[in-house]
C-alpha cells in the first residue's frame, strides 16, 4: 500500500467519511502532494523543522520510538488554513474536523516512510533537513 492510500484510508476511518477513497486520495494529493502521485513528506518535513517548536516533534516522527503529538492548530500554521479548508470540502467536512484528523494521520504516515531512516536519509539526515527549512524561510 502507498502513502497516499494509507492516508486516505487512515483519514477515513479517523473523520468517518462518506465519499469515495478516490476523492480523498486526490484532496489529499492536492493537499501534500509531490506532482507525481505521492505525498512530499520531506517538504512537509522542512515546513516542520522551519515552524519554530517542531522539530522535536519531528524527530519523534522520524525515529523509532512513540510519535509526539501535534495539534490542530499546528496543522493550520504548517499546511495553511486556506490548504486545509479547500481540503476540507473537497473531503465533505470542516476545516477543524480535517485539521484535527490530519493531526492525527501525519504522525503515522511520516513514521511508516521513516521507517528505518529511509525518509530522513533522502533528505540528507536531520542537517540536512534544517538546511532545506532554512533556504525555506528565505
């Protein structure tokens, strides 16, 4: 199963929606996707270690152990709120409800494509992912 299925079926058990897997995995595509069909986990990532008090959480994301939490909130300011509500009701519920589920998805997702480094060595390790939310910033 890809990441951009696993999000869509996760996203629609966890907010209980009622439209077809393809309609979310295209939101969700449009949301964070790369332009090739997947989801861009190393911009989100960057936008992650560049958004002042994540890259803790981050970490937890990307190591082995227990996910840290992230909130809602914290989904508006990395995604955008306008991203997440266009997301929203293409998905068929409200921006809050969607940012609160993909507060709750992103964690799994970024850790299963983290899985044994893989996702934080394509990104140069941890150094290198500062350097990317830096040049972000700029």
């Amino acid at each position: 199963m890809d990441l951009i299925e696993l999000g869509a079926q996760l996203l629609s058990d966890n907010l209980g929606l009622q439209v077809d897997s393809n309609t979310i995995r295209s939101a969700l595509s449009s949301l964070l996707g790369d332009g090739q069909g997947g989801i861009d986990l190393a911009g989100l990532a960057s936008q992650m270690a560049a958004g002042g008090g994540l890259q803790s959480v981050l970490e937890t994301w990307l190591g082995d152990g227990a996910n840290a939490p992230i909130s809602a909130g914290s989904i508006l300011d990395i995604l955008g709120e306008r991203n997440v509500a266009d997301f929203a009701g293409k998905v068929g519920t409200d921006t809050g409800t969607a940012a609160q589920g993909l507060s709750d998805v992103l964690p799994q997702l970024m850790d299963k494509a983290s899985s044994g480094g893989s996702l934080l060595q394509s990104a140069g390790g941890l150094g290198g992912l500062m350097n990317a939310a830096s040049a972000f910033l700029k």
